[in-house]
C-alpha cells in the first residue's frame, strides 16, 4: 500500500468516529459505486451477493475473489475509500488469505469485510481469528471489518456467543465487528458497550441512523439491498410498459454516461 492509500485508508477509519454511523452504500459494479460517490456518500463497499449475481453465480462458496479483485481494480480512481466484501477470506489457509488482501489493498481497497462462516456454517473462532491476524501483519493499514455470522445464521445467536466470537477478532487485530441480522436494540447495545472497536450493523427496519448512533453503533452497512432494489425497479419499468402505464424514472443516460467516460479518463 502507498502512502497515498495508507492516507486513504486512516481517513476511511476516522469516519467511523462521527456523530452519526458511517452509512456504507454497498456496489456490486463500477456504475453503482460511482452513483453512489456522486450522491455524496463518504465511501462504498462491495456486495458479494451483487458481485456474485451480476456473474451468474450464487453468493457464497468463494465465487466472487477474482470478480471482487477486478472491480476493486477498476474502482482504482474512485473519488471516495472502497471497501471490499471478501466472504470468508476465499481459503482455509491464513497467508493465502492476507495474500489476496495486499492484492486487493494494492489495488486500491482501504478496507475488507470478511465473515466467520464458510457453506453457511460458522468456523472456529481460532481460525477466524488467525486470518485476521493475518492480515493485519500483512497489511497494517486495512480496515478490517469482522463479521460474526451467529445471528445472521441463526447459529448460536445469543449475547455470549456473539460477543465471545467479537472479542476474539478484536484480540487478534480487528479494527470493527459487523454483526448482521442483529436488529435487538438491548444486545446491540450491550455490544457497542463490551467491544472496543466500531460495530456495523445491516440497515435495522424501524430504527434510523440516529436512533443506532444511540445505541452506540458506528457504521451501517445496505448490503445487498441496493442489488435488489435495482432488480425490483428493472421489473417495475417492464412492467409498466407490458401493462401500459407510465415508467418509473431513471437516472439520465447523460449522466451515467459522463461519470464513465469521466472515470475511465483518469
């Protein structure tokens, strides 16, 4: 990582000390996570289930390493940090891992999401843990987020599982801990409380970035919403042309347009 990143990268880290959680939209290609910069979003993330599906493939199973690695590529000149979704690490071994990490950082990436399951199943801590410190040998300067998948698997999603898992990940280098499909505001803010580091949540239904910042929680991550929102609206145009009625309106062509020819000429 050059100095530059590395610059980068501490300013992706310092967002997650605002008054508000970091809102992290998540792209799933180069067109998404330029409309999200030009909105005026601090920084981007990638969806393995966007990246996953805009290939054909199902999410998981260690699909997305080489598609995740060329849009980070592609995503070089991004005007804002990117952060990538990397599944489990992509393999079993701990130096493979951090290997695909440096690629993903020397391609421009100042942070990684990685999870705590492979094949919808919870790993041992201790091996979670160990490719994350991993990475954080390899690659100081990346913000790792770690996942703890309990409650999103519904697999020992309770209080003390999930937080066992946290602090261990926190113990071996993490500077975050994502906890999607925990939307209790009890046990997020007993979270926020025990661990030292930002804790992410997915979009909670019923409670705004306020209410989370009240609770305690630092970033807020779509996911694959946005990927699915596109998905929705695409029927609803085709729709309405099928059933006679008029369109939902789009983004101008002109402006996408632009913001790919702006990019690609950097």
């Amino acid at each position: 990582m050059t100095a530059h990143h590395e610059t980068r990268a501490r300013a992706f880290a310092r967002l997650h000390d605002g008054p508000t959680p970091l809102l992290l939209p998540n792209a799933w290609d180069v067109t998404s996570a330029l409309a999200f910069a030009r909105a005026g979003h601090l920084a981007v993330g990638t969806t393995s289930f966007g990246v996953a599906a805009s290939d054909g493939r199902p999410d998981g199973g260690r699909a997305t390493r080489d598609s995740t690695l060329a849009l980070a590529t592609a995503l070089r000149h991004l005007p804002i940090p990117l952060s990538a979704d990397i599944e489990d690490g992509y393999h079993d071994d701990p130096a493979a891992v951090a290997d695909d990490v440096a690629a993903l950082a020397h391609a421009g990436a100042v942070g990684v999401n990685m999870e705590d399951s492979t094949a919808e199943a919870l790993i041992e801590p201790a091996r979670h843990a160990a490719k994350i410190a991993a990475i954080k040998d390899r690659c100081p300067a990346v913000f790792l987020n770690a996942r703890v998948d309990t409650y999103w698997l519904g697999q020992d999603a309770t209080p003390e599982h999930t937080l066992a898992r946290a602090e261990a990940y926190v113990r071996a280098g993490a500077d975050g801990v994502f906890l999607p499909g925990l939307t209790d505001p009890a046990v997020l803010r007993e979270a926020t409380r025990t661990l030292p580091v930002p804790v992410n949540t997915l979009v909670v239904p019923g409670l705004t970035l306020g209410q989370l910042a009240d609770l305690g929680v630092r970033r807020v991550s779509t996911g694959s919403l946005p990927y699915r929102a596109a998905i929705h609206a695409a029927l609803d145009v085709a729709s309405a042309v099928r059933d006679g009625r008029t369109p939902p309106p789009g983004i101008p062509y002109s402006e996408l347009q632009t913001a790919l020819v702006d990019h690609t000429t950097r």
